[in-house]
C-alpha cells in the first residue's frame, strides 16, 4: 500500500492526511475483496524498516491502526472476515497488541475470507522464525531433519493457514518487493501500478485482476503442457 505520503504532499497536506486517506481505500479494498469471494488478502501495513521513520510519524501511525482496528472491527466479524496479524509482534506495546490479540481471536473462528495485517513484518524475519520454530522441533525430537520439506517450512510461516497469493499488487510506482512474502511469492504473479494508494479502487483491482486471468501461469512447465494438462 504504497504512496500515502506523495498522495498527501502533492494536495500541500502533512503525510498524516495520506495515511487517513489511506485507510479510506483499505476499507473500500477490503469490501471489494470481500464481495470477488477472495480466499485471502494480506496488506503490508507496516515493515520492520518502517520504524526508522520519524518518531512523530510512527506514534500516528500506530494510534491510526488501533484506531482503524476498533471501528471497523464489528463490521468485519458480521462479515465473517477472519484477522490475522502476521509480522513479529512483541515489539507492539499496550494498546495495539490489546486490540491485535482481541481483533484476532474474536474472529478466528468465522469462515470467509482472511484478512492479514502485516506490521512489524520482514519476509526475512519470517523465514528466520520459522527457521528457529523447525530447529526446537529438530532438537526435541519431534522432527527429523532429513524428512523437512517445503511444505515443513511453509507449515511454520506467519501464513500457515493460508492458500499461496495469486496475485502481488504494488501501487505508488515502485518496482520492488522491499522484503515482502519471500517464501510465498515464489509463483505468485507481480503487477505494479503508479496509482498511490488512497487513489486504488475496486475498478483498478478489477482491471489488474482481468489481466492476471489472461496469463498463463506455467510453473516451470511448457505452454503446451499447460494448455493439454
Ligand atoms: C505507505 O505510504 C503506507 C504505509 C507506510 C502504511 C500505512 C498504511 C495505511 C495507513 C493503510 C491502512 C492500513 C490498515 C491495516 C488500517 P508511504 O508513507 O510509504 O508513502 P510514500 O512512499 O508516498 O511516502
């Protein structure tokens, strides 16, 4: 969700307007989200590199998401959108880890479609925790090292619940994945747009979706293999 702090500058506003906004457009992604019948979506909220922002900028953008968090909680759990938090979380304090912890255990139990919250997440960071989490398995016991598959190692990532991405969206014109999902997007298909992020709307995700359905996604095989399997 890149681009709030341009989107604000170029009205002449604090990049603090661009956040708001921008949790205007997550709220309308979301509900557009919801209504496709999409199994997952996970936003970047906020990455482990985020906290080298200024302080002033950090504390508003965790206020924000407790803020964003409480008020659209009810909505979402009468929608039975699942929340997920993934990313390192200890490193939240009081009020933020309270709403996290409430948000995600009220409902965990619904059935529709996921929603995970990146913050404080690395992709790096990722793989270094699932990596700890296989080697106490290892030293227990509990597991044998010969026997670690892919499927071990997604099964102890933050996303363990969840099918792989389809899809990768980067808005505000970057072309980089800056740490995000590195073992998941291993197949997953890449768009980029220039449209920063409180301008991304339901008609611009539908366009970029009707552009993935026209690609043929091969996963190391032949266009023909493809095509005939
Ligand atoms: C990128 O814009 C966005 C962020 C750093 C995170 C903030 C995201 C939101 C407020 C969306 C709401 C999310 C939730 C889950 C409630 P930027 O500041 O990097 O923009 P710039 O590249 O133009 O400076």
């Amino acid at each position: 969700m890149d681009g709030n702090g341009r989107w604000a500058q170029q009205r002449g506003k604090q990049r603090s307007a661009g956040h708001q906004a921008g949790v205007k457009a997550t709220r309308g992604i979301v509900e557009h989200c919801a209504r496709l019948r999409i199994n997952a979506l996970t936003v970047y909220a906020f990455s482990s590199e985020n906290w080298q922002r200024p302080e002033k900028e950090v504390s508003f953008l965790m206020e924000l998401f407790v803020k964003a968090i409480r008020s659209e909680l009810n909505k979402l759990h009468e929608n039975n959108i699942r929340i997920q938090f993934i990313g390192e979380l200890s490193r939240f304090s009081g009020g933020l880890l309270d709403e996290i912890n409430a948000a995600t255990e009220k409902t965990a139990h619904n059935t529709g479609m996921f929603l995970n919250i990146a913050v404080n997440y690395g992709g790096r960071a990722e793989l270094v925790n699932a990596t700890r989490a296989i080697a106490a398995k290892v030293e227990s016991g509990e597991l044998d090292a010969a026997s670690i598959t892919e499927e071990t190692v997604t099964s102890n990532t933050w996303l363990a619940a969840c099918p792989e991405p389809d899809l990768f969206i980067r808005t505000g014109g970057e072309q980089r994945l800056s740490n995000y999902l590195l073992w998941h997007l291993a197949y997953t298909e890449l768009a980029f747009t220039d449209t920063l992020w409180p301008d991304f709307d339901g008609e611009e995700l539908d366009k970029i979706i009707e552009n993935f359905s026209s690609r043929q996604r091969r996963f190391g095989q032949t266009g023909e293999q493809v095509q005939s399997g």
